[in-house]
C-alpha cells in the first residue's frame, strides 16, 4: 500500500487517456453534460407542472356555473331568459365559448361582455 492515494490514482487515469490535459478536459466535458442534463430534465419537469396547474385553473374556472338576471339577445341570436344558467368554457379576447346548461345545441360563441351585462359573470 502507498500513501499517495488519490494523486495516484489521477496518474494513472492521465496515463490511461493521454495525459492531464486530457483527463481534466474529460472531467470538465462530463461534468457539462450532466449538468446540461440536469438543466434540460428540471426545465421539462417545470413545464409539465406549469401545464397541469393551468389545465386545473381551466377547470375551476369551467366549473363556475353563472345565473342570467336580465333577459337579452346576443349578435349571435342566443336568447338568455332570467333564471338561464351557463358555463363559461373558454375566453380569448372578447369572445366566449360557453355551454348554456338545459340547451341541446351547445357551445356557443358570445361576447363577454354581453354576458356581463346580462348576467352575474365578470
């Protein structure tokens, strides 16, 4: 046994793969890939977190059923009635795909703002 230990055995890895230059290159290029790894793995891991909380806040929000308090027509000519209730399935901009609860022919598409006039929805 010697008491060289750990410098003898980076002299023998240098020897193996072509010198100090080489093994520390190895070292510093391994060590870059995993990070690199490791980055790229966290990165995807948050992106799938990030899409399921916002699949969950779709969700919530989809489950909100409001109540019409006034009787009005859309451009679209959907007729609410007082007491008609609805889900608001999806917003972009100012349209809004919802699903009038007791009707056959859902979604429609209707202006939120219309919706918000007529109804409990903000």
């Amino acid at each position: 046994m010697s008491n060289l230990g750990w410098y003898q055995i980076m002299t023998t890895m240098a020897k193996k793969v072509g010198g100090p230059l080489k093994l520390a290159g190895l070292l510093v290029g391994g060590g870059a890939v995993a990070c690199g790894g490791a980055v790229a793995g966290g990165v995807a891991i948050k992106n799938k977190v990030a899409k399921k909380l916002d699949e969950k806040k779709h969700e919530a929000a989809a489950a909100v059923v409001h109540t019409v308090t006034t009787e009005g027509q859309s451009n679209e000519g959907l007729v609410f009635t007082v007491g008609d209730q609805f889900k608001v399935l999806e917003v972009d901009g100012d349209a809004a795909l919802i699903e009038k609860l007791g009707d056959d022919n859902n979604p429609y598409f209707v202006s939120a703002e219309f919706l918000k006039s007529i109804s409990d929805y903000e």
